[in-house]
C-alpha cells in the first residue's frame, strides 16, 4: 500500500469502500463521514462508492448533494431494488481498489477501524480476507437469531473444516482479485456475506478475523428472521455442494448403505433368504447417493480444470 497522494487524484486507489444505502437518510452523511475520516488519516489512497438500492427516500438526494464535497466519494444509483447481495456485486466489480471493504451504513459497524482490516491485508500477503467478528449479537429478534446462527455457523464449520467465529458479519475487508471469480456465485440477499465467507474457506483462500463490537442499528432493520434464517441455512448448503458436494452427500450415503446393510443382517437372522422391500429401498438409496456424490464431485473438479 502507498500514501495517499493529492497530486495524483486520478491514480487507482489502494480501497474501495463499498457502501449499500437503501432508506437511510438521517444517518447516511454521518456514515460518510465517519468513513472518510478513518480513510484520510490512515496512509492508505481510497474511494467510497456508495450504492443506493432505490431508495424511496431522500436518501438518494442526499449522497448527490454531498458528492461535491467528499473528494473521494462516488454514487451509483439503481432504478428498482436489488437486494444487499446485488449492490455488494456490482459495487466490487465497479470499484478501482484493490482492496474492496463491505461495510453498512446503518452505524452498527465501527467503520472508523476499517484502515485496521486493510492494514492486516498489507502486511500479510497470505491473507486474502479479514472479516470483523462480532463480539456480540444485537437487534430485533435476538431471541431467535442468536441460536439459529449458531446453528448456522456450526454446520458451516463442519462442512468447511474451519472455525468461523462469525459467518455473516457485514464488515470486510478482501483482495478483489482473489474475489472476482466467486461475484457470479453471490445471490441478491443478505447471504451474500455467508456466500463470500464460504467461497473463501472452500478454495483454501486465508481468512483472518478480527473481533469488534457491534452497535444497535439506526433506523428499520431490512431483516426478516423466518425468511432470511431460511436463506442462509440454504446458502451455506448450496454453496458447500457448489464447492466440495462429497461433504454433504456422501455422509447421508453411508449411512442409508450402513442402515441397510444393518438391516440386511438382521432379516437374514429372522428370516433367511429373505430381503424385505424397505431393506432394498434403504440399499438402493444409498447407492444412488454415494453415485451423485461422485458425479457431482467429478463435476466440480472437471470445472475447476477448465
């Protein structure tokens, strides 16, 4: 990373911080703000590209306002909603950075750390990600997300054979080379966090996390707990599969194969010479399962040679 240098403007920058708006418009400047202020006392040239998702209100006129006066600010606008994923992939296929963070704009992220983040990649060329742990879990529906994400995250480490000690923390910072092939993968909701984590951690790519405290919101939270716990649950299965299909099918086939050999012997104790049809069923599922497994590995692997 170099210094910021005012006498190159037009220079590519070091970071591009990626800022989804959507209804935020008593606290969006505030954000800005805060952002720019951490990036121009650190050493580190940057740009902010805030994305509005079709903002119904002013959220919009505000950023545009406040673009002439941040000389590192850029703003894009959608003409309809697209979802935090959408916005997170265009923002990284727009940003000149070499370095794309994800933050919100919503002050629950302590924004004024990101030069921390972008300092880890800097000095450490192995690690491709550093994502800010969350010491603790706040907003609406505490209650129920808390043991649904640990659920979550659970299965996530046991698909991936890694500890995360948080999945879908919404402050990141990556290398955007390392990124761009996995932007095609991201769906448009909040998932996109947990899809980039997990794209990370399945191709061996380092990922470093950093613990940081998490605030309450300002505003309305966009979260909606039964049909977003549902999507995450999904995504971190999807994207498993997508990556490495053997760890989620061939344990269910071994053990339909396991329970119906079990099952073979027992009939054959009963009653000799003898397989009932749910003994078969049990047999033949599983070995349609364990030939899926290999297909679909034989698959990714073919893929990934390409």
């Amino acid at each position: 990373m170099t210094p910021n240098e005012d006498s190159a403007p037009e220079r590519t920058p070091d970071v591009t911080v990626v800022l989804p708006c959507f209804n935020e418009q008593d606290h969006v400047i505030k954000e800005v703000e805060r952002v720019c202020a951490a990036m121009d006392a650190s050493n580190h040239s940057y740009e902010v590209l805030t994305v509005d998702d079709a903002s119904t209100d002013d959220t919009l006129a505000l950023l545009r306002e406040a673009e002439p006066l941040f000389p590192h600010l850029r703003v894009i606008s959608f003409g309809h909603n697209g979802g935090a994923g959408t916005v997170r992939r265009i923002g990284t296929q727009r940003a000149r950075g070499r370095v794309v963070v994800w933050t919100d704009a919503d002050m629950t992220y302590p924004n004024e750390r990101i030069p921390e983040l972008v300092d880890v990649l800097a000095a450490n060329p192995d690690i491709d990600q550093v994502v800010g742990a969350r010491t603790q879990e706040s907003g609406s529906h505490r209650l129920l997300r808390v043991p649904m994400k640990w659920l979550i995250r659970k299965l996530a480490e046991r698909l991936t054979n890694t500890r995360i000690p948080d999945l879908n923390s919404g402050l990141r910072a990556f290398r955007r080379e390392v990124a761009l092939p996995y932007l095609r993968l991201l769906p448009p909701g909040f998932s996109c966090v947990t899809t980039i984590t997990l794209a990370f951690l399945s191709n061996q790519h380092l990922v470093h996390y950093m613990p940081i405290d998490y605030a309450k919101r300002s505003g309305k939270s966009k979260f909606h707990f039964v049909r977003d716990a549902y999507r995450y649950l999904l995504q971190v299965l999807r994207m498993v599969m997508y990556f490495n299909p053997l760890k989620v099918l061939m344990p269910l086939a071994l053990w339909l194969l396991g329970i119906g050999a079990a099952k073979f012997v027992f009939d054959q104790v009963r009653e000799p010479l003898y397989i009932p049809n749910n003994t078969i069923m049990l047999l033949t599922s599983g070995l349609i399962v364990a030939a899926m497994a290999l297909l679909a590995d034989l698959i990714v692997r073919s893929r990934d040679g390409a």
